[in-house]
C-alpha cells in the first residue's frame, strides 16, 4: 500500500486523485514515463468534495488550482496536476487545463506534457507560447518527431507555408520511415502545388512500407487523378486485402467503376462500404444512387425504409435519403406516399423547388390537377424545373378544357424565350398546341425549330406526324420514310409509320419489319405492342395478336383503344361476349374523360365513335329475330 501523504498539498491532491479514481477505472500518470499503480489510502475519500463536475463553482477548487499552477510541483505533484488538467480537457475548460499544464510542464518537462501544453496554448490563441515550447521540446527531444511535426503545424496556422515545408522535409530526412511524418510532408506538399515532389516521396515511402493502407489510398488517389485507373484499381486491390474494412478505399473504387461506366461494379464496391459502415448516411446515398441508377427500387426502398426507422425522429433522418427515398416511391408508383415525403421535406427545407414540382407529379398521377397546377406555380427557381413546372402547367391547362388560358400561357412562354428558345422548347411548343388540334400552329413550331436545330430528329418526326392533318396521310407516309432512311433507329417514327400502315391495311409485312424493330429497343411499351398485335390481327395471325395485346394490356390496362382492338379480334372470331365486354370497358374509360379531353385526341375520339358502334351492332345481334 502506498504511504499516506504528509504535507497539505499532497493532502489535497490526494483527493483529486481520489476523486480521479471514482470517476473513471484510474489512469497512468503520464509525466514522469511512470506508471502510478499502487492504491491510495481508503482513508481519504471521505474529506472530498461531493461533485468534481462543478470544481470551478466552488472556492476551495479554485483554490486548489491556483495552489498548483504557482507551486514548483514535485514529480508526484506533476503527475496528479496532469490527471486533473485532463479531466478539465474533458469538461472543455480550457483555462484551469491550461494554467495547470503549465505547471507540469514547468515542474517535468516531458514530452507529453508539453505536447499537450502546445495544444493547449494553440486552443487558446497563444501560438507565441506553443512556438516555444514546441522548440524546447526539439530540443530535449531530438529524436522524437513529434515536436517537428507540431511546429510545422504552428507554421501553417501562421499561413507561413515555405517554414512549414522546410521543417517537414528536413523531418522526413531523419524519419524516413515513420508513417505520420511522410504522410504529413505528402499532403503539405500537394496543398502547395508540388505534385511531382509529392508523388516522389509518396512512391518512397511506398517502397519502405508497401503495406501502409494510408500510402497505398492515397497514391490510388493521385492516379485515379490522373485517370489511369488502372494502376488505381490495382493499388486498391492490395490495400483491400491487407485491410478490407478501408471505407475510404471501398468508396474509391466504387467511383472508379462510376467513370468506367461500370454500374455493377460501382454498387457491389458501394454495398461493401455500407455495410462496414451502416451509420454513415454519405455511403447510404452513393449505395442508393447506384440501385436507382439499376433500377433496383424495390432493394433501394427496403434500405431507405430501414434507414428512416433506424433515425431518432423524422427530423433527424437525412434530407437527401428522405428525397431518394420519395422518389424510389414515385417509381414504384407509391404516389400518396411520395408526395408526404415530398411536402414533409419542403417543410424543413429553403430548397423548395425540386419538392414542389415532384410533389405536383404525385398530384398529378393520383388525379388531382388542381393541387398539382397549386405546387407548380409555387416553383420561383429559373432554372430546369422551373421550366418544366411551366410546361406542365400548360397541359393541365389543357387536360381540363381551358384552351383559352393554355394559349395565352403558351404565347407568354413562347415570348419568354426570344432566341434563347432550346430544342425541347420547340417540342413543347408543337406537342400543346397539337393536343388542342392546332396542327398548322404545331407544324410551325416543328418547322421553325428545325430552322434553328436542323440535325433534330424529334421535331423532324413531329413535322412529319403532323403532315397527316395539315396535308395528307400519304405525304406523312412519305416523310416518316424519309426520316428512317437518315434515322433507321428512332423509335417513335418506327412506331407511327407501322401503326399509319396498319391502319391503312398497307405493306402490313414492311409494317411488321417496323414495329419488331421499334420493340427490340424498347420491349416493354404497351403503345407498341399494341401496334404489332394490330398488324398480326390484320396479317390474320389470330394467336399471335391476341398473345401480343396481353401483354399490351399488361402495361397499358387503362388505355381504351388496346381494348378496342382486343374487341375487334374477338368479333371477327365470333366471340362476341369477349368482344362485347372489352368494346364495353373501352367505353367505361371514355366516359371517365370529359367529352372535350377526347375531341381533342384524333385517335380517342376515332376509336370512341368506333366503339359505340360495335356495342350497338353486338346488341342488335343478340336480339330475338323479328324484334326492333
């Protein structure tokens, strides 16, 4: 057992240490390079005060700490000041911590303490004081680079960066192989400006210690840089095998497989960061981002779903993974719940825009135009989505019969953009104004854009399509050739020459050639598939287009001119129920939409007329002979 001490002012700090020793499980004495392991006499506890946590509310701690900042300490005394200097640390105040560390370092100038004293004084704007004892340190200390490092530091802090570098490098003289100094140099080096020198002393320090996750990160670092991703990836690969829970490499490599185009790559290094650090809402995003860039919504919504139950509070959970997760919901078709998180996010947020105009969308798909038209002109941004929040307004202008107010925005809209008008403006433009069958407008348009955007394959397809209601069909015909022979690629043209031909009872097989072409780039669009089970229904290949107008309606089960159609194959087979009942669910849909939403649209308003007729001619058949 230790002696009890005998004079008062290791009496009292004999309490401090006490006290120490109560709030934490005791601590090595860091001043003397002497572990203090014996126990203190059970008798003393008891003359303590009752809470160290308020020692500067009380007069006998202040006391106290002025009693050891004055004193010449002795080496026992020095120990205990340092314990108390660094629980004031832990309490962050720094000026009994500092007045007591210099004390120590005064009494036993050891390393530590003055490490710490250097720290201190810097904390407290005193960089004169830390300068000299960080020189006093280089000098009892020669051997240590610590004290180097801490005045290159210092020299930084003063924006002398010359000094900083010249102690650095004649550091790194003398301590080739410490990690710290040469990382330190390293990054001195880059901040500066000197590459080359950088990357020479990083390919030594390599050499020296080719398994240093640190030198092997960053020198992936300065080669993916310069774009040879190679040399990076195989750098990476070797720090991942010596240390497979580097998040920094995982994510690095994760943005090298990005610039390579490599999306799988990318998630799978993405994932791996992740789950080593699942609380790290940065690596959370990158993951998601690379499932949404797959496709993977419904992978990406369990995470998200998991990350925001994981969070404290819906206040806590983050901005950026609430908004992907609103629009992995928005993907999912999930609209009531992606416009709450839409509108609870722009609730917390001056960035209001974004949220706005994809809540609008929700609106929108759930049909409540009016609320959506509301959140769009609440966009002010003149940006990208502003636009879009512009346009958007138009159509539903539109949707809902106001031809008169969608013209006057059209024609502002028109104004706004002078010469500044883009090539999507033009689109935007033509494809109003068709829906309201001003195809001569709309041609214009097409017309006038391509005057500024000659090489525009989509408003070329417009022009054409347009032809069919402002000539002739047959002159369309021939453009939407022409544009093939140039474009043989583009979809929508493939679609509409094939559908045009269908319709038409025309060079069926070259419409087949069309439209099978159209469905290998995209074969998952109902509209399409719909145009290819047409033309087997006219082609008489029965099985064929019914088989195909399933798998249309699979897509598109709202859309009344694919039930038409199925109705149409099933009447001339004779089935007429089946016929009857689809002829009858195309009606059902027409009569959702206001009679003027379908005036507006060629093919709707054709293919209702169409319908009404079918239902009658069925009926009439199942009438008993004789009756009327």
């Amino acid at each position: 057992m230790m002696q009890p001490l005998q004079n008062n002012s290791l009496n009292v700090l004999g309490r401090i240490l006490c006290v120490l020793l109560l709030m934490t499980s005791g601590t090595g004495c860091k001043t003397t390079d002497k572990n203090l392991t014996a126990p203190l006499s059970p008798k003393q506890p008891d003359r303590l005060p009752r809470e160290f946590s308020n020692a500067r509310g009380g007069d006998e701690w202040d006391r106290i700490i002025e009693q050891l900042g004055k004193n010449s300490l002795t080496t026992a005394e020095a120990d205990f000041a340092f314990l108390v200097a660094e629980n004031y640390i832990n309490q962050k105040q720094l000026e009994p911590a500092l007045k007591l560390m210099r004390a120590v370092f005064a009494a036993q100038p050891s390393l530590v303490s003055g490490l710490e004293l250097v720290r201190l004084s810097t904390l407290s704007g005193d960089i004169t004081e830390a300068e000299q004892i960080a020189r006093r340190l280089q000098l009892f200390y020669g051997k240590s680079p610590e004290p180097s490092l801490a005045r290159a530091y210092l020299a930084q802090l003063r924006g002398n960066r010359p000094e900083a570098t010249e102690i650095l490098e004649s550091t790194y003289r003398k301590h080739k192989g410490n990690e710290e100094v040469s990382a330190r140099y390293i990054n001195l080096l880059l901040e500066t400006g000197n590459k080359t020198k950088a990357k020479d002393v990083l390919m030594q320090s390599i050499s020296s210690m080719p398994r240093s996750p640190y030198f092997l990160l960053k020198l992936a670092r300065l080669k993916t840089e310069e774009k040879n991703y190679k040399e990076a990836k195989n750098l990476l690969d070797k720090l991942l095998k010596s240390s497979p829970d580097n998040i920094e490499g995982w994510t690095l490599a994760g943005f090298i497989a990005i610039q390579e185009k490599n999306g799988p790559e990318a998630e799978r290094y993405f994932r791996e960061a992740y789950e080593k650090q699942p609380e790290n809402d940065t690596l959370a995003r990158y993951y998601v981002t690379q499932l949404l860039k797959g496709n993977k919504y419904q992978e990406a919504r369990r995470l998200l779903l998991r990350l925001e139950a994981s969070s404290d509070s819906q206040d806590q959970f983050d901005p950026d993974l609430m908004f992907q997760l609103g629009f992995v919901l928005f993907q999912l078709e999930d609209f009531e719940e992606a416009k709450k998180k839409f509108l609870s996010l722009a609730e917390k947020t001056n960035e209001k825009d974004r949220l706005y105009f994809y809540a609008a969308q929700c609106f929108e798909r759930l049909n409540h135009p009016q609320q959506a038209f509301e959140l769009y002109s609440k966009v002010q941004a003149d940006d990208e989505i502003a636009r879009l929040s512009k346009q958007r307004i138009v159509f539903i202008k539109i949707d809902t019969g106001e031809y008169s107010t969608a013209e006057a925005l059209l024609n502002a809209y028109d104004d706004s953009l002078k010469q500044k008008a883009s090539e999507d403006d033009f689109k935007f433009l033509a494809g109003a104004l068709s829906k309201m069958k001003q195809f001569k407008k709309a041609q214009q348009f097409a017309e006038d854009g391509l005057k500024k955007f000659p090489e525009s394959v989509d408003l070329s397809y417009l022009r054409a399509a347009y032809l069919e209601h402002t000539l002739s069909r047959a002159s369309s015909i021939q453009n939407l050739e022409k544009l093939l022979g140039r474009h043989p690629n583009h979809v929508q043209t493939l679609n509409h020459l094939a559908y045009t031909l269908a319709d038409s009872n025309s060079r069926l097989e070259y419409a087949l050639n069309l439209i099978s072409a159209a469905l290998k780039k995209e074969p998952k669009n109902g509209f399409y598939l719909d145009t290819l089970g047409w033309i087997q229904f006219k082609l008489k290949q029965t099985k064929d287009a019914e088989k195909t107008f399933s798998a249309a309606l699979a897509n598109e089960p709202d859309e009344p001119v694919i039930h038409e159609h199925v109705g149409e194959l099933k009447f001339s087979v004779g089935d007429y129920p089946a016929a009857l009942k689809h002829f009858q669910t195309a009606e059902a849909i027409f009569k959702k939409h206001p009679a003027w939403k379908i005036d507006s649209d060629v093919e709707w308003s054709s293919s209702r007329e169409r319908v009404k007729k079918r239902i009658e001619e069925i009926q009439r058949r199942a009438l008993p002979e004789g009756s009327s």
